[in-house]
C-alpha cells in the first residue's frame, strides 16, 4: 500500500476533510441535502485529464457507510493528491470538493498491452480508502488524481440514496464509459495487437481516451443539468440496475444519460416492466440499447467485467441461451430494437446536423422561439437517433416526429436523425432529444458541436419542459402523442436546407 505524508501546502485540507485512512469513525448517515454552494471546484467538461497517473475504484457506486478502495498507478515516481467532487450546478461551476487525501507516494507500475481479447484489471494495491459519510449527498461524482493544478486520473462514481426517495431515477452509463476506455492497450472498440478487438474488458480498471470523453462530456453535464433544472433525482450507475432491476420501480419518470450503449437483458427487461406500469422515459442523450453485454460479478456482489461477442456465432452462450447473446439488440436472435419501445434509435455517428421542427405538442408550444418550422442549428451531433422503418421493430406508428433533419455521407447515402415523443398504450411517455451532445451542449462543454446562444435557450427550454412535466404518471394519457400524418419521405421534402447534414460512419 502507498504510504501517506503531510504536506504544509495542503494542509488546509486536515481540517476540513475526512483524511483517506482506513481508521475513520463510523460515517453518520442522513438524507440531508447540503447548500448548492461551491467551496471548490473543477469544471471537468472544459479541462483535459493527462492520464499519467490513472486510477480505478473497487466499485462504481455506494451508499452512506460504505469504504471504497481507491488503486492508482504511474510509469514514473510520482505523489499525488486524490480528491472526490460531487457534479451538479452549484452556480455554475459544475462541481463541489467533498473529499481530499494527503499526499499519497504513487506505486510504479508498467501500463502494458494485453495481447488476447480479454482485458482484465491491472490488480495495483490500494492507496486510499474513501469512507461514505453524510457529508457525500447523493449524486454522480468525479473522483481524480491532481498534481499541483494538473488534472492526471478521472473515475466515475455513483452515491446512491439507500431508499426510494424521489419519483424519479437517472442512470448513468458506466457500462459504456468502460467498454471504449483502452486501458491494457484495447477496448471493446480498439483492436488488440494481431486480433479483433477485445470481447471482454475489466470493469476495475483506469478510465482513459475515450472512455474518459464519454464520462466527462455525456454523463456529467447530465448531472449537470439535472441540478440546473432543480429535478430531485434518485442516481444510479447502469451496473446498479443489471443487480437490482427493481431500481427501476415505483417511478414517474427515468431519464437515461447522453450515451447508454450497453444494456444487460435485466436491465432492458427492468425498463420495458416500468414503462408497462406508465412510469415515464426520458433519454437525453442517442445510440442507448445498442449491444446487449453480459457483466459478470465477483464474490462481493461487484462489477467486475463486461463481455461482448458481436457476432451470434463468436458467443459461446448462443446457442444454449439465445436471449443472452452479446449482438445489437436489432439483431437475431434479440430483434428487440429499442425504436419499437421508445419511438426512435441509433441511426450514424460522425454527424454533424440540425433539426427541423416538423410536428409540435400543445404542451411543448409555450416555449420561446420553439415553433414549427424553426431549424435547432447544429444540435445533432457526435451520435444521433432516428425513426426506423427497416428493423425488426420500426418507429411505432403513435410516435410523433417533433425534430427532423437529414444527414448525407460521401457516398451518397442518407440517413434520417429525429426528436420524438411517444405515448404507448401502457401509459407511458416517451421523449429522445436524439443525440449523445445534447447534456454538453446545454452546459457549453462540448470538447466540439456546441450550439449558439439562441438554440440553446431552445434546448434548455425544451429539456426543463419535458424532465418537470414527466414527474407527472399521468402524463401520457392526458397528453397523447399526436403521429404525423407524413411519411418520413414527405418530411424530407418540407426540411429547409439547413436540416441537412452530413455524417462520417453508420
């Protein structure tokens, strides 16, 4: 284990916060919410993290009471500062500082490549211990390794309410953050070194590249905006739903952070239960429920990796358990495409487009500078969602196309991208905002694609309206989706030139 030491220059921290040592006093627990008062903060969304000194925690998420073990590594001899912030609004600076060790000697380690598809945790010891007390407010949090002013290692963590609290659940994507961080030299995406990409990946390991991107520009601006808004919200990382789909129950609403790619089948299965009982789906973000992935546990009950074959041949438990199978969930043997529950799903990436209001609902026409018509410039960006009319299961013909717009690639091809609500017969609302960069383009922390300052008053306008008005179970009945009388080839024909974009890859 590394050792601690005192330094003078952060000393100012010893009073103020729990020390990172494994002798702490037992943590009081209340549910008490504290000031949205900033005492220090970082806004991750505009700052770069180096990934010099990685870190990675013994699991993503806890309640009031629990220790976390937190492991950190560096290729050369270096001291850090580990220190946790809770993500939220707080004036407009993005986070608050709950938490902060000593000084802690960073253990040498070699960041090798594994050269086989499956990628496990690097095993480093502990060099730190975070003990859950009243002081942490439930929450998304970024828990990071800093030199001086240096930002060198980000993890994400979730601290959960111990009960039901609140009429509404987000869930964030800690799933999808680990399956494109490449850590060990590949990733569910990266090609390992003379083979396919990897198929199975740690859960217990760094976050980096991408799979950093996809933590600090999707899921914390969500919980960003979740603050802004003033929605009260129970948090949740995926992992929590995949053991206890029963998270999902008893709620008004859900919202799905900006980009929740992989989804178990108890987690799927959890979200289609709790919509057949009216709770109401928001998914602020695109390209969710795309791969189905299987997470295996250790003999804690802790996420410790995730498995993706791709391919229905290449899963060795397709055969005997099809409904298992690690494929997109549009695929066979799943042909359980989201769009068929939600109204919508993953149509390109690379895209770079706007939005067309074609088809506004009454309770959405208050807003300023939203009217039919009205071109949403650059909204569709990074990933984007579309009505679907070739999968097993094709756009529902109740969902009404608020938002259209239009993307061509260099080759000519053209792909469809939209914003909609649904209303299904179990009473059930359902908005897609349509695409991953919505979360950052509110906050204005998109690395690229942020919006102007006019469609974003839009954008924050349309999101507050639909987050608030699905704390309501009875929205959809007394609020149905209104279908365009349209066909999606009519639509195209009415968009202004600017709905139309271009993308870089399906």
């Amino acid at each position: 284990t590394a050792s601690f030491f005192d330094s003078s220059r952060d000393g100012r921290h010893v009073g103020e916060f729990q020390m990172a040592r494994g002798t702490a006093a037992t943590p009081r627990c209340t549910t008490a919410r504290h000031p949205l008062v900033s005492t220090s903060a970082a806004s991750f969304g505009a700052r770069m993290v180096d990934d010099s000194i990685p870190l990675y925690l013994d699991r993503p998420s806890g309640v009031c009471g629990d220790t976390i073990a937190i492991h950190v590594g560096s290729e050369h001899p270096a001291t850090t500062v580990i220190r946790a912030f809770r993500i939220g609004w707080y004036s407009g600076t993005g986070s608050r500082l709950v938490w902060s060790s000593n000084h802690i000697r960073v253990p040498v380690v070699h960041f090798r490549s594994i050269t086989k598809d499956s990628i496990p945790s690097p095993h480093w010891p502990t060099a730190a211990s975070m003990h859950i007390d009243s002081s942490w407010e439930p929450g998304l949090y970024a828990i990071t390794t800093t030199v001086g002013k240096r930002l060198t290692g980000i993890a994400e963590f979730v601290v959960r309410n111990t009960r039901v609290n609140h009429a509404a659940i987000v869930i964030y994507s800690g799933l999808t953050n680990a399956a494109y961080s490449t850590f060990g030299g590949a990733s569910l995406y990266r090609r390992v070194a003379g083979t396919d990409s990897a198929t199975s990946v740690a859960l217990q390991r760094p976050l980096i590249l991408n799979g950093r991107v996809s933590f600090t520009e999707y899921d914390i601006p969500t919980a960003q905006v979740l603050d802004h808004i003033g929605l009260a919200v129970d948090p949740v990382i995926d992992t929590d739903v995949n053991s206890n789909p029963s998270l999902l129950g008893s709620r008004a609403e859900i919202v799905v952070a900006g980009h929740s790619e992989y989804w178990t089948k108890s987690m799927y299965d959890a979200l289609l239960k709790a919509q057949s009982v009216g709770t109401n789906v928001a998914v602020l973000g695109a390209n969710e429920i795309y791969w189905q992935t299987r997470v295996q546990m250790n003999s804690l009950g802790q996420p410790i990796s995730m498995f993706v074959a791709r391919k229905r041949e290449a899963d060795p438990l397709a055969t005997t358990h099809p409904e298992l199978t690690t494929v997109r969930w549009r695929d066979a043997p799943l042909t359980n495409d989201p769009a068929g529950h939600l109204g919508e799903s993953y149509s390109v990436t690379r895209a770079h487009g706007s939005l067309q209001i074609v088809s506004l609902p009454n309770w959405l026409s208050g807003i300023p500078g939203l009217r039919p018509g009205a071109v949403l410039a650059g909204v569709a960006a990074g990933e984007v969602d579309g009505p679907q009319t070739s999968t097993p299961m094709a756009t529902p013909s109740a969902t009404q196309i608020v938002g259209f717009g239009l993307l061509k690639n260099a080759q000519g091809r053209v792909a469809y991208l939209g914003m909609t609500y649904y209303t299904d017969p179990h009473g059930s609302a359902v908005f897609q905002f349509g695409t991953t960069k919505w979360p950052c383009q509110l906050m204005t922390s998109c690395t690229t694609d942020n919006t102007s300052r006019t469609t974003r008053k839009i954008q924050w306008g349309l999101t507050s309206t639909v987050l608030r008005n699905f704390l309501h179970r009875d929205w959809a009945a007394s609020h149905p989706s209104m279908p365009s009388t349209k066909s999606l080839s009519a639509l195209q024909a009415i968009l202004r030139p600017q709905a139309v974009g271009s993308f870089g890859k399906e």
